[in-house]
C-alpha cells in the first residue's frame, strides 16, 4: 500500500478527562431542556447501557455513546471520594 508507513495507530474512545466532563454536561444539559431528571437518566443508561435513556435532541445520545462507561464510572468515583 502507498503511503502507509506500517505503524500501528493507537485509537481511544475519549483522550481526556476535560472530553468527558463536556459531554457529561451537554448530555445533562440536553435532559434538562427536555424535561427530563439528568441524574436518574443518566445512572440509568450507566447501569443499562440502554441509549434510549438519553434524548436524542442535541445528539445528546450519540455523545454518551462516546463515552466508556467504565472509564465513566471510574472517574465519577475518583471525583466523588476526591481521589
């Protein structure tokens, strides 16, 4: 193949802390102006998986899909305890 150099690339869901918390506060956002409890949603598309918990308005469901939902919840965890 021309113009490949044969080096693997190394791709992440999200590279960085700041991404999540973004995309954790336009998904609540999002919630919120559709009348929606962030909080309950959000816990239950964590603990489901299920994307239908999330609006799609402000493609707030395709943001959240983004995310690693351990990675999520390790970092809720960490910011909680203040770790």
């Amino acid at each position: 193949m021309e113009g490949t150099t044969g080096a693997t690339r190394k791709f992440t869901a999200l590279d960085s802390k700041a991404e999540m918390r973004e995309i954790l506060l336009s998904v609540y956002n999002s919630l919120m102006v559709k009348g929606y409890n962030p909080i309950n949603q959000i816990v239950g598309y964590i603990l489901s998986e299920d994307p239908t918990y999330i609006t799609n308005y402000n493609n707030a469901r395709t943001l959240i899909c983004r995310l690693d939902r351990d990675e999520l919840l390790q970092e809720l965890l960490r910011c909680y305890l203040d770790k």
